[in-house]
C-alpha cells in the first residue's frame, strides 16, 4: 500500500513539475500576483475541501486578506481573483470565454447561453438580446406579474390563520417557476400541486449543489468519480428529474406550434408573447434545432426562477428583520397608491424609490450569482500596469466586490441607505455587479427587477412583516442560499 502511495504521488509531481516547465512564463506571471500560499501539487485545493457553507466563509476570507488580482491554485489550474471593480469592467469586456467547468452546469441547464463557448454563444446572443429588449416592453409581461403577486397573497393568507412563523421560500418558488412558465414559455396553466412543486425544488436544489460541488472541487470532476457520488448519495436521476417538467412544457409547446403551421393560422391569430413563441417565429433562429431550442429554454428557466425567488425571499427576511426599514417602504407605497388595491403599472414601479434601494441592497449581499468564470487565451492587462496572463482562469468576484469594505463600509449588514443616490455617485460604477455588466451581462435584469418589484409591494402593501431571525447565514452551490431557509411571520395591514 505505502509503495503504491509513493509511486502515486510521485506521478503526480512529476506531471506537476512538467507542466510548471512547459507553463514556466504562467506560473511566473501567476506568482507574482498576492495569494494565499500554495502546497506542491495540489495548489490551494485543500482549502475547498469542506462544506459549501465553508467554501463561502473561506472564499470571502481570501478576498478580505489578500490583494486584488489574487492568485489561487487548484492543483495546476491558475485562477485569479477579481474583486476590484476596475478590473471586473476590464475583464468583463475582454475576456468572453467561460471556463471549462461551466461544462458541468449544462449537465443541469444545456449548453445555452450561459454554458456556450463563445463561437456558439456571440451567434446566439445576436438572436436571444433582441427578444429580451422587446418582450420587456409588453404590457403583458406586467398583467402576469401583478397576477401571480395576487395569487401569492390569497395563497399567504391560509399562512396567516397560523400565526406562526413559516418558510416563505416554497411559496416564493412557486410564484416565479409559475411567472417564467408563462413569460419564457406561454405556459399559463398554473403549477398549484404543492407536493409536485416541492419534489421539482428539490430536485433542483439537489442538482445545483451537485453541478456547484463539481465546479468548485476538482476531484469529483472525472465522470466515473462523479458517478459513483452520485450513487452513493442516491442521486442519480435528479438532473432528469430537475428538466422533466421544462421539457414536458416544451413538447407541448413544439405539438401547438407544429399544429398553427400546418394549420396556416395567421400571425394575428398566434399569441407572439412568450419568449419561446417570438423565438421559434424569428426568422434568424430558423438554423435552431430542438435541442438548441430546448437548451435556451432550460437555461432561461435556471437563470430566473431560482435567482429571482431567492432575492425576494432574501428581501422579505430582510425586511422582516428591519422593521423601521419596513414602515418607510410602507409609507412610500401608501403615499403611491393610496389606500387602493390597484396593480401596479409602471409609472408606480419608477415611484418606488426606496423599494428600489431595498431591492439593490439585497442583491449586493446576497447577489444570487456569487461569481462568474471566464478563461483569457491571450495576456490581458489590467489596471495598474498587470497583466493576466494566457491561459489563467478569472473569477469575477460579484460577491468579493459587493463585500469590499472600501466601497460598502460594514459590508455584511443589510443597509439600503447604501443606495442613497449620493452613495451611489460616489463609487466606481462596477461597484455594483449583480447582473455582471458588459457583452455577456444578464439578459434578463430588467425582467427580474420589475418582476421583484411588483411582488414584494404586492405582498408589502397587505402584510406586515416579523421574525424571530436575528441573523442570516448563508449556504452556496452555483447560488447564494440561505443555510436556514427564509422564517418570516405575516400579519394583516388595515
Ligand atoms: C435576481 C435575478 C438575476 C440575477 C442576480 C442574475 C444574474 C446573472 C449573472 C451574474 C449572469 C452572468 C453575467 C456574466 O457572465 O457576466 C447572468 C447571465 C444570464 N442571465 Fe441572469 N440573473 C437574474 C435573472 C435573470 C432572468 C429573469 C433571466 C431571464 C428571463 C436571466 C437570464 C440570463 C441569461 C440568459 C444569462 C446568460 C447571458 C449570456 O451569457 O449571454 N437572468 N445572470
């Protein structure tokens, strides 16, 4: 046994020491950036051996401690660390590719936008960007918030009779898994069952800790490995069971689309509303597959549903641990809209100011996305006279500049006066990241803050909120959780 250990590890030396020849200019390019320090062979590895609660706290450790680019090493892999928002503007622009670990995210959601190497996705972006900045001006899009936020309420007021603190994040879940079926796919038909619900957020919370482990620690990378985990944590099915319902919904979709063609049904006839129906309509998506197809939509799904509801539940916690801050959002919402229980339409949405900053400060401490990889083929130089060089990893930081104490003084309390519009003048504009920012930034980001907007005064203006959470804290796979789910108690507004 202890001969086969020697000679294991000194296969791996020697591969290391091979590589750090071949890759001399790199690793000396690397060293020279500030890092924690690196053992032989491994690199910095052993630090992300242990929960993904700890992979946080230890992430944002190394981003408190050392300097900006910081340099990390998984095993031979070169990362650097980008947490000043200088650098994130620069990186953002110029370094396109994702890297190769997003590969194991399209086990979960296709290889999409998100996913696509950069040849497949600029060809894509062209097509999808325009819908995006189409469909968001439908007055559409609004009735279907406003009416899935009424829906909620009803739905809370059963939680109500309780008196007790509950859960609010199955309830939040349901509401935007029912939003986006019907804005990505023009699926109306509500999902109510929920133990049918439950099994889906399940499944899906299950495959995003999966697909996060998998990207974050390297050794479960080999699919032989990554099988046998699987296995052995009873795991097997959950990307399929994740996808199944997406791709039931699709199938239907493709059935009533293949129907209206042969049926010649007129443009007027057809209901052009979901990003789906304008996608398949579009003359330019005509080269499309199904796959193609089916791997935009999946990634839509994962890129709104979950990402929406955790900010919104995240503001609802904060809100309900922050009452002053909840009697100002209060005051303003009664200020527009009186004493009515109108919808909301957008002129109402720009009024909301403080909402707004309650909104933003959210995403800065919780950002949803934590971080965003992309991979440099070329020496790309960066703010004071550094260069990162060829062939490293960069992860953009969104979490690291969110929580760096130059820009947001105390950066773990939620604080929405950080978004006094003097504040916000005052810092770098990448100070604020939650969406990224350049070629490839969130394509939806105008959709999830009308649609969080709409949700959270719907709820705001018929409930008071409390907790007897004092504190939050915080779990990560590909997103931000919280590791105590989202404890809130309602209670009737006159
Ligand atoms: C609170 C909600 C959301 C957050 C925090 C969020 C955040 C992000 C982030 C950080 C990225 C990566 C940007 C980069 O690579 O620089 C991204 C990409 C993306 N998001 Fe969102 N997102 C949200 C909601 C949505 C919604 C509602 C949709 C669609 C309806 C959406 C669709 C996408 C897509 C398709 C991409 C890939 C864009 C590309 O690479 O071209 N997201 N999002």
């Amino acid at each position: 046994m202890i001969n086969f250990i020697i000679v294991l590890v000194a296969t791996a030396l020697c591969f290391i020491l091979k590589y750090q020849w071949q890759n001399r200019r790199l690793v000396k390019m690397m060293n020279a950036f500030d890092g924690p320090p690196a053992l032989p062979v491994v690199g910095n590895a052993l630090t992300f051996v242990c929960s993904t609660k700890e992979i946080l706290r230890r992430g944002l450790s190394i981003m408190a401690q050392y300097k900006n680019p910081i340099r990390i090493w998984l095993f031979h892999i070169p990362y650097v660390a980008i947490t000043d928002p200088e650098d994130f503007q620069i990186v953002s622009m110029k370094a396109l590719e994702k890297d190769d670990g997003y590969r194991f995210l399209a086990d979960l959601i296709g290889d999409g936008l998100i996913t696509a190497k950069v040849s497949k996705w600029k060809k894509n972006r062209k097509i999808i960007a325009p819908i995006f900045s189409r469909i968001i001006l439908y007055h559409h899009y609004l009735d279907i918030f406003n009416k899935q936020s009424l829906k909620l309420v009803e739905t809370l007021e059963q939680e109500i009779s309780h008196g007790k603190q509950f859960d609010a994040w199955l309830y939040i879940f349901k509401t935007f898994f029912n939003i986006i079926s019907e804005t990505a796919m023009g699926y109306s038909k509500d999902f109510d069952n929920m133990e049918t619900l439950a099994k889906l957020k399940d499944s899906t919370t299950k495959a995003s800790l999966l697909a996060g482990q998998r990207f974050y620690q390297p050794w479960l990378q080999p699919s032989i490995i990554f099988k046998i985990y699987t296995f052995m944590k009873g795991w097997s099915n959950v990307f399929e069971e994740s996808k199944a319902v997406p791709l039931k919904i699709l199938k239907l979709k493709r059935e009533k689309f293949l129907e209206e063609k042969s049926n010649n049904v007129t443009k007027e006839e057809k209901s052009y509303n979901s990003f789906i129906d304008i996608l398949m309509n579009t003359h330019e998506a005509k080269h499309f597959t199904d796959e193609d197809v089916a791997d935009e939509v999946l990634t839509i799904m994962f890129a709104a549903t979950e990402t929406s509801a955790l900010i919104t539940s995240f503001a609802l916690l904060m809100l309900a641990m922050h009452p002053q801050i909840q009697e100002k959002v209060y005051e303003e919402l009664r200020e527009t809209f009186e004493n009515s229980d109108r919808p909301m339409t957008t002129d109402e949405i720009n009024k909301l100011t403080f909402l707004d900053q309650c909104i933003k400060e959210t995403l800065r401490l919780f950002a949803a996305v934590p971080v965003v990889i992309r991979h440099t083929y070329e020496d790309l130089p960066i703010s004071n006279g550094r260069v990162i060089p060829a062939g490293a990893n960069i992860i953009l930081a969104i979490f690291g500049v969110h929580q760096n104490e130059n820009l947001y003084p105390n950066p773990k309390v939620w604080n929405p006066y950080n978004f006094d519009a003097d504040k916000v003048a005052a810092r770098h504009p990448c100070a604020f990241v939650p969406f990224g920012v350049g070629p490839r930034m969130c394509i939806g980001y105008k959709q999830s803050m009308v649609a969080i907007t709409t949700l959270l005064a719907t709820v705001l203006r018929k409930f008071k909120l409390s907790t007897d959470e004092t504190e939050y804290e915080l779990d990560v796979d590909f997103l931000i959780r919280s590791a105590r789910g989202f404890n809130i108690r309602l209670e009737h507004r006159n």
